[in-house]
C-alpha cells in the first residue's frame, strides 16, 4: 500500500470498508505503522461513496488478487528448513542468520508506533552506537524527527556513525533487541504523552459555563488551591477580553459571526468593548448595529450569555487555525 497515490488510498479505505471490521483488522495487521495511519484517516473520512464506486473496487481488487498465487505461507520457516536439512544444524545456522538477519528487530518494531518525542525520550541515554543501529531501521522521516529531539552534540555523534554504518552483525543485532527490551520495560514512566489536562484546559472549559457558574466553581477552587485558581483565571478568555484583540483580528471575528448573534451578544457587553466593535465596522453597518441594538427590546441575561459563548467558539477557532492571535491576563499565555 505503501506505494498507493490518493485514489489508491481512497479505494483500499473503501474495500475494507465494505469487507467488515474482522476482515479489515486482519489486513492491518500486516501493515506498517505509517500505512495504518494513512489509511485510517482516509477511512475515517469515508462516510459515503456510490454503488458504482464500490463495484469497482471490488472488481479491481478481484482482478489483481487472481493474478497471485502464494508460494509458501512462511517463506522464513521454509528456508530455515530447506537449509538446516542440507546443511545441518551448525552451518545451516550461520548461513540463516546472515540471510534473515534483518528480520531479527522485534523490538524496534514496537519503536515505529511511537511519536519521535516518546522514541528520543527512551534512548537519549543509550550508547550513541546503540542510538544509530535503531534509527536505521526505522522510517527515515521517523528517524529524522526522533534525531531532532536529541542534544546537539548528540545528533551530530549519532549521525557520524549512521553514516559509517556498514552492516550489523546477527549477534550485535541480538544485543540491540535485548537492550531495547529492557528500555521498553523500563522507561514506560518516561514516555511522553499527550497533557491532555492542565489549568490550561480547566480555562478553556470554564470559559464556556454560564457567567455566575463559573464564578462559583472558581471561588471552591480558590479555597482549595488559591494559586492554581488564579493561574486558571488568568488562563481565561471571556467575552469582555475581547478587548484585547488587536484590530485586524476583531475583523477577522465579525466576519465570521452573524449580525443577529452579535446584537444579542452585545446586549451585555460594555460600552468599551460596544465601541471597539464599531470601529471596526464600516460607518454604515456600525450605525445600523447601533439601531439594532437601541431597537432590541429585553434579552434573557441567558440567551445573551448563549450568543456570547458561540462567539468565544468562533474566536478560540479561529485562535487554534492560527488566523488571529489572542493573549489571555496570563504573562506569556498566548493561543
């Protein structure tokens, strides 16, 4: 699969779409961690496809499967047995770990299912000979990510033996495996994973509850961790800190939001954040926003609340896409 353009990815997601999840995860399994990838994230996309575009893909697969035929079900097994019957035990055995040495990296194959941080994490304390027999049997652009995480003086040793690596012995290979088994074991605790949590996350949350209910659950936390209740404070972003967004970006939010929600929602903005509004407005659409408002008679405190939220939606969008910048009260928290 690996060699698939796009609309090879696109029917192989469709074929095992149509074969079932048993049949799809027996496929998977037999294929590398950047494939699965690939391919899960075509499949995840495919909701719907025609009747016609799935008789194809079946034909075609149908049409290439009955071209090949299997030899042997374990090519490995068989030639470790044609030879050890010829050769017997003793040369057979060197002769066989000379032609499937390769296949003998167990445990760095566990290595290809983890991100660069978690992989350069495990073994930045490794001998840097150690460190360049694994890269090199990993994906070069795996490789070269996992190389970026390392120290400087580092990658630069590390690189140096790559470069002069030949070949690597069966039994150096045994060793690597067995010393990359015990790292596995016992650097689980080391592994990077994704913070999913943190006062970062417990803003944002709070940044989407109803004005008096996140003042409260702010308060419990204030008793409970005075500090951490402030760093989360500090961390949110309300409708009001619209003010701080710079002109362009303020732009950039009224385009996105409609005319009725931003009447409701400035029912109960201040008049600071009213006029910065308007300024970045045409003169005529900030004077028929003004009548709008004058015009609208008396909102529920939530329905104002509900409008203020949907547009702190489009503004953290617009945030985590990278189109606007937005500071928080934190010193350096920037979105």
């Amino acid at each position: 699969m690996s060699g698939f353009d796009e609309a090879g990815t696109r029917d192989a997601a469709v074929l095992l779409l149509a074969l079932g999840e048993e049949t799809a995860a027996e496929v998977f399994r037999h294929l590398t961690p950047k494939e699965v990838q690939g391919l899960g994230e075509v499949m995840a996309r495919t909701q719907y496809t025609t009747k016609d575009h799935i008789e194809q893909v079946l034909e075609k697969f149908h049409a290439q499967a009955s071209k090949q035929s299997t030899l042997v079900h374990d090519p490995n097994a068989y030639v470790r047995g044609v030879l050890r019957r010829a050769l017997g035990d003793d040369k057979a055995g060197m002769l066989i770990d000379r032609i499937v040495q390769g296949s003998d990296v167990s445990g760095i194959e566990s290595l290809r299912w983890m991100d660069a941080a978690s992989v350069a994490e495990l073994i930045r304390h490794e001998h840097p000979q150690i460190i360049a027999s694994i890269l090199v049997h990993l994906e070069r652009d795996h490789a070269s990510a996992i190389l970026q995480q390392l120290p400087a003086d580092l990658r630069a040793d590390v690189m140096l033996r790559i470069a002069t690596l030949d070949s690597i012995q069966p039994s150096a290979l045994k060793e690597l495996n067995e010393a990359l088994s015990r790292v596995l074991t016992g650097g689980s605790d080391r592994i990077k994973r994704p913070r999913l949590g943190g006062s970062k996350a417990a803003a944002e949350i709070l940044n989407f509850l109803g004005g008096g209910e996140e003042a409260t659950l702010l308060e419990t936390l204030r008793a409970e961790n005075a500090d951490l209740a402030q760093e989360i404070e500090d961390l949110m972003f309300t409708f009001d800190d619209l003010l701080s967004l710079d002109d362009r970006a303020v732009q950039t939010v009224l385009r996105e939001v409609q005319n009725d929600q931003l009447i409701i929602a400035l029912k109960g903005a201040e008049p600071a954040l009213r006029d910065k509004i308007f300024k970045n407005m045409s003169s005529r659409a900030a004077e028929a926003l003004k009548e709008d408002l004058e015009s609208k008679g008396p909102v529920r405190l939530s329905e104002v609340e509900a409008q203020q939220k949907e547009i702190l939606k489009t503004v953290k969008r617009l945030a985590d896409e990278g189109t606007i910048v937005v500071s928080t009260g934190g010193a350096d928290a920037l979105v």
